[in-house]
C-alpha cells in the first residue's frame, strides 16, 4: 500500500488515502511462465489497483470510474471515539481489541 493525498468528499478536505500497488515482478513471471495468457489479467489488475484508494481518515473506499462505498460523512476521530495506540502511535477506535496498523493488542476503554 502507498499512501497519496486526495480530495476525500466525506471530511471534505485532502486527506491522506492508501492504495494498494501491483506486484509488476510476479505478474510478469505468470505472463512469462502462461506464454502471454496472464497479461490481460495483469492490466485488468494494474488498473483496478490504480483506481483504488481508501481514506486514512474516514475509511471511505474510492474505485475505478469514482465509485465509492463506506465511510460515514462527517465520521472524524475524535477523543471520544478514538484512541492512540501504544506501539505505532496510529489511531484506532476505542472499540477495537487489536491495532489494525501494527496488530497491537488492545484493551477497550
């Protein structure tokens, strides 16, 4: 996953989103070893993972052609409904039993 600043319509602002990247070295090994039969299959890939992007901050999913799902509007952190955690420092809901950056377990509060 990358990380790259776009416009996020749920928090209204640039907000960092991850996106996750294509492993060019193993579809190439596919594409090599299936005689060219995996290369579509490598660009239908290459593009979907380029048109996708998640929001760090709200969990909003955007996708190919702008679609989107996920995320609450106006669903910031906030002390009230999230906390640091004590290993990487990231937030995560106070709900949560284990940190979904570093897989720290947690205590709910």
């Amino acid at each position: 996953m990358t990380n790259i600043v776009l416009h996020c319509k749920n928090c209204d602002e640039a907000t960092p989103h991850a996106q996750p990247q294509t492993s060019h070295v193993l579809h190439l090994l596919l594409s090599v070893v299936t005689v060219g039969l995996w290369l579509p299959v490598w660009l239908l890939v290459a593009l979907n993972n380029r048109g996708q992007a998640t929001c760090t901050v709200c969990g909003r999913e955007v996708g190919m052609f702008g679609s989107s799902r996920g995320g609450v509007k106006g669903m910031r952190p906030t002390p009230d409904t999230h906390v640091k955690c004590p290993d990487c420092a990231e937030l995560v809901r106070r709900e949560a039993r284990v940190c979904r950056h570093c897989g720290c377990r947690l205590i709910p509060q």
